[in-house]
C-alpha cells in the first residue's frame, strides 16, 4: 500500500483544522429574513492569528477560501459542484478536469491549463515541505499535466486512490505570479477567488477586498449578487467568551462558538449554522513496551467506560455517544461504534490477560502495576479535562494506577509526537472529511517517519485499506466502514460523543462546508 506521508504540523492534525477540511463534506447554512446592505463590511472573528496566508501552508490554507479557487467545490450536503472547472471525470488512479473559461486571475492575467497544472505539480512536489497542500492532495505521488487548447487539466496517481475529484479537485490554486515568488504568499495573495487580501497586520485584523467580475465560483457563483460584502475583515479573537459577547454587542459579525458559551446567544435572533465534531477522540499508546500494546487491556478499559456518561459530561448535558471517528456529514460516515467497540466483563478480561489485585489492591502482572499516564487539554476544548477526569475514576476503580495530566497544546503535541510519553490522549475534534485522512494515523511509521503517534498496528485494517483505495470515490464506503470498524473492536481509539459547535452570524447569512468552514460567495450583510 505505497503512500506519501504529508509533514503536516502535529497540533493542526490533532485539532483537524480547517487546513484538512475547510473544503471537504457536507455542511450548513444560516437565514434570516431582514433586508439586505449592498457593498457593505462583515467582520469575522478568528480564533488564533494568521502567520502567512500562503494557501499551501499550515495556517493559510485554513483561509485560502478567501482569496483562491479550486477546480470543483461542495455543496452544504457534500454534492461536487463545478469552481474552475466546469466538468470533470475520474477513476482510482486518473483525473480531468475541463476549465472554465475567462477566467483570471487577482493581477489581471488568465488562468491557463497549463498554471494549473503547475500549481498542482508545484503543491504535490514533497521537496517542497507544504504542510497546509499535503493534507488536501492524495496521499500518493501523482504528476499533473495540461492541454491548453482543449483547456484541460489531468492528473495521474502512482497507485490506487479512490477520491482524487474531493481531494486534487479541492486543492486552492495559486496563479503563476504567485509560484514565481512564493515567499511573497505570506502577507499577499494570487489567486482567482472573490476576494483580494488587502490589508495585513501582525495579529491581525486582516482585511479582504471583493473582486468586481468574479463569475466562477461553486457552481457559478458571482460578486454581483446583492448583499455580498465589499471587504471581510478577519479580527482575532481567542476566547470563544469574548466572541459570544461581540456577537451580543454587534462588535462583530458572524463567530464560531462552542462549550457553554453557545447557551448565552440563544435567543437573540442570530443567524445560526451548526457545525458537527466529535468530543473526546481517544488514542492509546501500544508502541512495545507500554501495557496497552496488548489488545486485551486495550479493551478492557474500554468497556469499563460508561460512553453515556462521558457523552453527557463531554457535550455540557444530554450527550450521544459518537457513532464514528469522524463527525457527521463526512464522507462514509456511519453507526459503527455501538456494535464494534469491546462489550465485556472488564475486570474478567484483565484476568484473562494475567492481570490480578489482591483485595482492594492495584493491577498486577509478572511484578509490574498498569500504570497509565492520561493526558488532554484544555486547549482543544473546555470539557476535556472532565471527560479524561471521568476516565480515570473508572479505570481507578477497575485497578489501574492513573496520572491524570492537564497540559497545554504544545506540551500536548509534544509528548504525542515527540516523547511518547503517555498512555492515554484525549482530543477533540471534527475528525476528516474523507476516511484516508485517518491512514497515516493508524498505520505506517511513527514520528518523526509517519504519523501513527500511538504505534497502531491492525492489519484488518491495514487489508480493508488496501482494497478501498481500489475502489472509486464513494463506491468504497462498505469497505472503508469495515476498516474502521476492525479500529474499534481492536480498541485501537475511541470517540466520545458526537458534539457541536455554532456559526452564529448578526445581520449575516452564510453556508459552511464541513469543520465549519464559511463558504465566501454565501455571505450576505442583512440590515
């Protein structure tokens, strides 16, 4: 199963930002019903800065939708849609594209097949080191080519890869300007979107200008439709209280909040759009030599997990536990814990395994005590460190000697991909659009080499994998829910409960894709 490992930055892959998803899966929209501001300024609160908003980084991928195109786009419910291309075809290991024409770019000049092709080819080059590129493109080698009289675009993969429409479709296409001085990317943008960034300041705000006779946005959307704004501009705002409370004030104009907060803005009369995610996603170190290498103890924690309880303590009330590691409206998304994950006598199986306690005693085996270092953060969401709180108490009660550990994020990342120094690591997160987002996390080398932080070897999974990716876009999620189903009965990870968050928008509406993601030509400034 050859596959490309993608260097993308730890703490982005655990938080599955709008670098992988902003243009993947199905998403939602808001409405209200006041009239519209023609040519007006919207401003949107950020919660962390932007360092470049070069589209194939880390941090400028998450808001390339701005100021960039891709070949194809999705709708709210995950259709594909044309963006510069106007149609498209493709198998597991070929794709065409037909452009559009009259398109251009921000400086003026056309857009041809041939810059297409060389910002895929630029983009897929693992020379250049492009974290933010990486997690959009398929995880095999491919070269692009062009055919500027026929106007299309293609590409070929060196092995099977069954979504290259959702994945080298969705990749933000830098005009050629921009690739002949890419460091000039980071505080500018070249590209053909609806937008132009305008204005840049070390922390912010950010400022985007509207494009005049822009027409070929997600299936045909322009910049002449009434409402849209004439500029965005992108605030930082960290606490997701301060957003709530701009949002209350009309200090700014459309947030994403989640935790407690959401309860206080209920009821005002904001434009809403809900954001699906997946609270608590658990990963278990096996790599040789910790005790949760065995499957058996693997397991056995996990049923003595009560996931209704987490659920409600990981949501702020009345939870449900998750049915996926991705949330839903991701691709292939389906019911698949409840009848896979390890239901047993939890303390019989420890047994079985060789672990014993003498009265009210530890967990034991051949001298040794199941000793287990859990940690989370409060970073990636404010009801993970009781959900991880609520964990211990049952694997306490169960016998094992836990360390419960609240760290901050980069303390986080750095024992998960660094130190490997903990059992248990609870996250949160949206999960991925698309099931091979998940494969380099729970196959394939460790770091610094892969991805697979937890040392996961499955390889039911790893044969379920192989034979979807032979299998052309959708027609393979049989084959991918088997795969991730092999990950749960072998308690390889554990989601907790399927969350929200909220795009809450005042005197806006808007549609976003999956993780959240606003979609720019859907803005709308109401009075």
């Amino acid at each position: 199963m050859p596959r490309r490992f993608p260097p993308v930055a730890p703490a982005a892959l655990l938080t599955a930002s709008a670098v992988a998803l902003s243009g993947c899966g199905g998403g939602a929209g808001s409405s209200t019903t006041t009239p519209l501001v023609d040519r007006g300024t919207v401003r949107i609160a950020e919660s962390s800065e932007t360092p470049s908003f070069d589209p194939y980084s880390t941090f400028g991928a998450g808001q390339a939708r701005y100021a960039y195109d891709s070949l194809v786009n999705l709708t709210p419910d995950g259709t594909v849609v044309s963006g510069l291309a106007s149609s498209w075809q493709a198998t597991t290991t070929t794709a065409t594209f037909t452009l559009r024409p009259g398109i251009t770019c921000s400086d003026g000049s056309p857009l041809t097949a041939s810059a297409v092709a060389r910002a895929l080819g630029y983009a897929g080059d693992p020379a250049h080191q492009l974290a933010g590129a990486q997690t959009v493109l398929p995880n095999v080698p491919f070269t692009a080519g062009a055919d500027d009289a026929a106007g299309t675009v293609s590409a070929t993969t060196a092995a099977p890869f069954p979504f290259l429409t959702r994945t080298l479709g969705l990749l933000p296409i830098v005009c050629p300007a921009g690739l002949d001085r890419p460091a000039t990317l980071e505080r500018t943008t070249q590209g053909t979107g609806p937008y132009v960034l305008t204005r840049y300041r070390p922390g912010g705000p950010y400022e985007f200008t509207v494009r005049e006779g822009y027409a070929w946005g997600p299936a045909g959307a322009t910049t002449a439709e009434p409402g849209l704004p004439a500029r965005i501009v992108l605030s930082v705002v960290p606490q997701a209280s301060t957003a709530a409370n701009l949002l209350l004030t009309g200090g700014i104009d459309i947030a994403n909040v989640n935790g407690p907060d959401r309860v206080r803005l209920t009821g005002h009369g904001l434009a809403t759009a809900d954001v699906p995610t997946v609270v608590g996603l658990t990963f278990f170190n096996q790599r040789p030599g910790r005790s949760l290498a065995d499957p058996a103890v693997r397991g056995a924690l996990v049923a003595a997990l009560d996931r209704q309880g987490l659920a409600n303590v990981a949501v702020g009330g009345t939870g449900r536990p998750a049915t996926d590691f991705g949330a839903e409206g991701a691709v292939c998304h389906a019911d698949l814990a409840a009848a896979n994950l390890p239901d047993r006598d939890a303390a019989e199986a420890l047994r079985a395994a060789g672990w014993t306690r003498t009265g009210g005693g530890p967990l034991g085996k051949d001298g040794h005590r199941l000793r287990l270092r859990l940690i989370t953060s409060a970073d990636l969401g404010p009801t993970l460190p009781p959900v991880a709180e609520l964990m211990a108490r049952a694997w306490t009660a169960l016998g094992a000697d836990i360390e419960l550990v609240t760290e901050s994020l980069p303390a986080l990342v750095n024992a998960m991909y660094r130190t490997a120094d903990f059992d248990v690591v609870v996250g949160s997160t949206p999960g991925f659009a698309l099931p091979v987002g998940f494969i380099p996390f729970f196959s394939g080398p460790p770091p610094a080499r892969g991805l697979n932080f937890a040392g996961v070897t499955n390889p039911a999974y790893d044969a379920l994998v192989a034979q979807a990716l032979r299998e052309p876009d959708t027609t393979g999620c049989g084959t991918w829910n088997r795969a991730a189903a092999a990950l749960l009965r072998a308690a390889d990870a554990l989601p907790i409960a399927d969350g929200r968050s909220t795009v809450y928008g005042y005197r806006t509406t808007f549609a976003t894709t999956f993780g959240g993601g606003l979609v720019p030509t859907s803005i709308r400034l109401h009075r």
